[in-house]
C-alpha cells in the first residue's frame, strides 16, 4: 500500500522538476539563440553588415612558386588549406637552382587559407595572410636558401595579384 503513494509522489515531483527544467531550458535556449544569431552576423556578409567584410571576404591565394636556391636537389611538399580543408597538395622534386610554379588549383575568390611546406619530409613551415596582415591577394614563393632552409615569403603584387579582378573582387 505505500508503494502507491510513492509512485504518485515521484510521479509529481518528476513532473515538476521536468516542468522546471524546461522553463529553465527555455530561456538558455533563447540567450543562447540571441547569442548564435549575433555571432552569425558578424560572419555574414549578407546582414548588411559590411564593418567585418574584411574578416569575411578574406585573402585571394594568387601563384605559389618553389624555388631551391641551394646547390643540392631537395623534395618539397607544399599544401593549400580554404577554411581547413585540404585544397591541394602538391610534392616537387627539384634539382639544384631550379624553380616551377604550382598549377592554381585552389579557389579564386578570398577566403581564409593555410599554406604548408614540408622540406625533404622534415621541416614544416606555415603561413597564412595574417602574416603580410590581411591583403587583399598574395602570392608566396615557398624557398629554398643556399643553406638548405626552407621558408616562405610574399608579395602582394604580380601574377594574379596584379590582376584587376582580384582588386575588385576583394574590394566589394
């Protein structure tokens, strides 16, 4: 006999601790709706909102070249990262003073991007345009020096960076 007035107790007090927990759900749901909508307009262009247009359009990834400057031969792996997917991926073997410029294969419209060289399958080196802060298109030039250190500087003009779509298209 007092099993049943437990079940109708516990059944009550579930009942109200539900209740009270969706109220609660509720609101953080709404807080927390508020919240994705304003992170939301600040990623999108489309709001009207053109203060972050810069964060949003991004950077447009003109030629990358590899060049060994060394005397040796050397095998570089070059990868190019939009918005963290692999977008190619491309291993040269070059023989000593010799440089090839990698076919441009990645988007062409700005985007937030990664490059990553790997020399001999040892040394990493990584940039992305917030290095040269932000510019509008960049071309890098993945290099091998004299001493057999791998790096990877930029320019903001020639090849496509000279291009006048890729001005006018970062500008809008």
């Amino acid at each position: 006999m007092s099993a049943l007035p437990r079940r109708r107790l516990l059944a009550a007090t579930g009942a109200a601790f539900t209740g009270a927990i969706a109220g609660c759900s509720s609101d953080d749901g709404e807080d927390e709706s508020e919240n994705e909508a304003a992170e939301n307009d600040d990623e999108s262009p489309d709001e009207g909102e053109t203060g972050n247009s810069t964060e949003v359009d991004g950077t447009i990834l003109g030629e990358i070249t590899v060049n060994n400057s060394d005397d040796t031969s050397h095998a570089v792996d070059v990868i190019v990262e939009f918005d963290r997917e692999i977008e190619a991926w491309k291993t040269e073997s070059l023989e000593a003073n010799e440089d090839v410029t990698l076919e441009r294969n990645w988007p062409t419209d700005p985007g937030q991007f990664r490059v990553t060289a790997r020399l001999d399958q040892e040394e990493l080196v990584e940039v992305t345009p917030a290095k040269w802060n932000e510019p509008n298109c960049l071309n890098l030039l993945v290099r091998i020096d004299s001493s057999g250190t791998l790096m990877i500087p930029g320019t903001t003009d020639g090849g496509p960076c000279n291009d006048g779509d890729a001005d006018s298209d970062a500008e809008e």
